[in-house]
C-alpha cells in the first residue's frame, strides 16, 4: 500500500533540488495515438493514469482578484520560492484534510469510470474517493452550505462528455500551489476519449468572486486497463509518526 503522506515529503526533497516552476510543468509526453477500435462514449474497463499531473493548470498565473492574491501568496508550499518545508506547509491535504476537484488531478493518481443509465460513476484513488456526474437530466443539487466534491450533472455534447459541478465550499485549493476558490466556483471538465489509450480532460474554472475571467488548462490520462484502484488513504495517527520521525531524523 502507497504512503501518501511519504511520497508527500519525498517529493518535497526533491524539489528542494530543482527549480519548482520547473517540476511544476512537469510531465510525460502523451504517447503516439492508438489505433485500436474503440467506443468513444465509453470511458469504463480500467483506470486512467495521468501523463501530467503537474502542479497547476497554466503556466502563467490565472487573473485573481486583490484578496484571492493576498490568500494565495500567503499559503506556503514546496512550490513556493523559497520551498517550504513540511512542517511550516499550509497544504490542508498535509492536515489530512479531504481534497476536492479539480486538485485531485494533480496527486499523480489514477482514476476509474463507470457508466450507468442515470449517472457516471468517477472512482479516485486519491482518498479512495468518488464523483457522481448524473446524466439523467435532472438539475444539479442545492445545497448552499457547500460540500467538499460538489454536486455534478453531466451531458453528452457529441462524443464530449460534459460535466458541470457546483455547490464547492471554499476551503479546498484548485491545485498544489494554492490557488484559492470560492463556494461560487463552477468547474466544467469536457472529458474526450481521444482514441483507445488516451483521454484528454479540458478543464474551466468559472469563480468571479476569486478571479477577473475564466481560466482553465488541460490533463491527459493514458488507459490502464490491467491496473486496479489502490488504497490511499490519508490517516492522523500515520502523519504524526511520520512527521515525529522525520523530525528525529532530522536531529541526529
């Protein structure tokens, strides 16, 4: 079983030796085009691994408003310059705190689907959790005092499937750096099965208290299907020892 909470503080070692914007953008390349037969309308038979998980969506900095910069600039991570280290991070995901999307495509983990008449199912192995985007026709939940994941409906526009997701609360961050959101987001991902191997995720962050415009960027998942959803899991008592550890180590 992965050790999210290790591979959290290796990865803060190795940013420590090279420059963070750079490992930020980091990614692989997406292989050639697969020229197997495939149903584009079905994203089901094994997990998704993304080709880069990066650290955030765009490569320059999204139109944020006075107070979003002011939040933003006062969260301290491996990406900051300089780096922070593990102890003075703010990352809630570092407090075990839950995620959220979009951020969870930027954990480095797969992701599975299933397809129902009524709804598709999003399995994450990131926290071992799920999304459900209903297809029924139905109009998306209300639920003004916000939830983690939000509430998704989902349509098929061609062979794009269109998710729109609401009803965030504000205390997850869009990506690793710390990009901040508001309960007002609305996120809208067109997932597009490009051909038999690879999926392509178009993502819109729509958040007019937080930013000026709407801004968005791209992730790319490569099919699996020999793979299984693992667990990862985030528990206290593991991070205290880990961190109690690190910190005995760090004193020797």
């Amino acid at each position: 079983m992965r050790n999210p909470l290790m591979g959290a503080f290796l990865a803060v070692l190795s940013l420590l030796a090279v420059s963070s914007i750079a490992l930020a953008q980091a990614g692989r390349p997406a292989p050639a085009a697969s020229t197997k037969p495939f149903d584009a309308k079905d994203f089901s038979g094994g997990p998704w691994d993304p080709l880069n998980s990066g650290a955030n969506l765009t490569r320059e900095e999204p139109p944020m408003r006075p107070a979003a910069l002011a939040k933003y600039k006062s969260e301290k991570t491996e990406y900051s310059i300089p780096p922070i280290g593990s102890e003075e991070n703010t990352d809630p995901l570092n407090r075990c705190e839950p995620g959220s999307a979009p951020r969870f495509y930027f954990n480095g983990h797969p992701m599975e689907f299933v397809h129902s008449p009524r709804a598709t199912f999003q399995l994450l192995e990131t926290y071992r959790n799920f999304r459900i985007f209903y297809t029924d026709g139905r109009k998306n939940a209300d639920h003004p005092e916000g939830t983690w994941y939000g509430d998704s409906v989902a349509r098929w526009d061609g062979n794009v499937l269109v998710v729109d997701t609401i009803n965030f609360n504000d205390r997850t961050w869009i990506d690793k750096p710390g990009h901040p959101h508001s309960d007002k987001m609305r996120l809208i991902e067109r997932m597009t099965r490009t051909d038999h191997d690879h999926l392509k995720v178009d993502i819109t962050i729509d958040d007019p208290v937080n930013y000026t415009a709407t801004w968005g960027g791209t992730k790319n998942f490569e099919f699996q299907p020999t793979w299984i959803i693992e667990d990862y899991l985030c528990s206290p008592s593991d991070e205290a020892k880990l961190f109690e550890d690190v910190r005995n180590k760090a004193t020797k």
